[in-house]
C-alpha cells in the first residue's frame, strides 16, 4: 500500500494546527515530523514540545524522523509526546541496536535511515529488526533539495533485499519528491512517500496527494 507523508518543516510554523488539519482532509497518511539538533545536521526545527503541543489536534500517524546524534538519549520523550513511528539514522548512534531495542521497548514502530552518502549494506542487517527503512534522497537538514538519482538503487537493493529474506518492510523515501518524479521512487520499491514544499506549497493539496498516491500505486504494483 502506498502512503503519503507530508513533512511538517515545508508548513508554514504560524498556523501548525490549521496547516496539519488541511493535510489531514487532503487525505495524507502520514505527518512526517523532522527533528533536527544543529549539530548532526547544520539546522534546528523542532522538538518533543511542538509534537506534543500538536498531537491532540491530529489523528494522522505521527512519522517522527529524528536527525539528532545519539537519539537513545530522547526516546521516551518522543514516545511521550506522542509518535507513532520514530525513525533514528544510522551514522549518528553509537549503539544502533541499543536504540533499536529502547524503541521497540516502547511498543513504537521503529526506522532506520540512512544519509546518501552512507552505503546501503550497513543498512541490510538491521532490516530484519525494523518496520521501515528510510532512503534519504537528499542531503538531510534542509527543505527544498532535488533527488539524488543515485538513491534510487539504494531503495532497489533494500526492496530487494526484504523481499528476499520473506522481511514485511515498509521503504520510505524522503527528499526531493514530487508528482513528476514520484514515480522513480516506487519503481525503485518504495512504498511511503515523504513530500513537503510539493504538497504544502501547492494550492490544491488533495489533487497533489491523490495524484502522487496514483501514479505511486501504479508503479509499486508494477514492480512487484
């Protein structure tokens, strides 16, 4: 099945409520939040608070996407605040699968991501241990980006892989996702979608998600 997730930092941080409300009757699946700490990537967004603050006004599954260094140190924050999905990036835990444990500890889904620099067979081993892989097809910490098409053949392998091994894995893709490529990312395998100023910044948000939703639906089904 193909989800939407819109990301939170393309919104317009004045009106978050009525922003998350408008996704929601769009029809998005998802609400993709980006925590980042300044120092794992070169930005700050948000954190525990502002999920917080958000989630009694929104019944869409809260897809928290933690770009911090060493986010063991956070997951019951998160947890409390009221994630749903939390993803944690490979390169910045010490112990990958410590926080791998602490997360499904919680009873949370748990993803792993990975940045395009990092090569995909460091991902492959924990798959077994996950419910999502997130392919970063951009650099992560800033909005805006085009996708890296070298990605792609990252979310082939570890679509590939998953099958394979007879693993049930959502492939999320994050970075540079619009109507007019979407469809590279589900041929590749991907089956969530993270898109932000293409679905926010657009005038007619439910014509995007539907579009976007389609075209994916075709392709994924394609490949398989």
């Amino acid at each position: 099945m193909i989800y939407i997730a819109p990301s939170l930092l393309a919104a317009d941080f004045a009106n978050l409520q009525s922003e998350i409300k408008q996704m929601a009757d769009a029809g998005a699946n998802y609400l993709h939040l980006d925590v980042m700490d300044g120092a794992f990537v070169p930005n700050i967004s948000f954190g525990a608070p502002v999920i917080a603050a958000l989630r009694p006004h929104s019944n869409l599954i809260f897809d928290v996407h933690l770009m911090i260094n060493e986010p063991i140190r956070y997951i019951d924050d998160f947890v409390k605040a009221g994630a749903d999905i939390i993803t944690v990036h490979l390169e910045a835990c010490q112990d990958l699968d410590a926080t791998i444990e602490k997360i499904k500890r919680r009873e949370m889904r748990c993803g792993v991501a990975i940045s395009p620099a990092t090569p995909v067979e460091k991902l492959l081993p924990y798959l077994p241990k996950i419910d999502m892989a997130l392919i970063m097809t951009v650099v992560p910490g800033f909005g805006g980006q085009a996708l890296i098409p070298e990605t792609l053949e990252k979310v082939r392998t570890v679509r590939r892989y998953a099958k394979n091994m007879g693993i049930a894995l959502d492939v999320q893709v994050d970075g540079g996702i619009k109507t007019e490529n979407v469809h590279l990312v589900a041929e590749a395998g991907a089956n969530i979608i993270v898109a932000g100023s293409s679905i926010f910044g657009a005038k007619k948000p439910r014509e995007v998600i539907t579009n976007m939703r389609k075209i994916a639906k075709e392709y994924l089904e394609q490949e398989k």
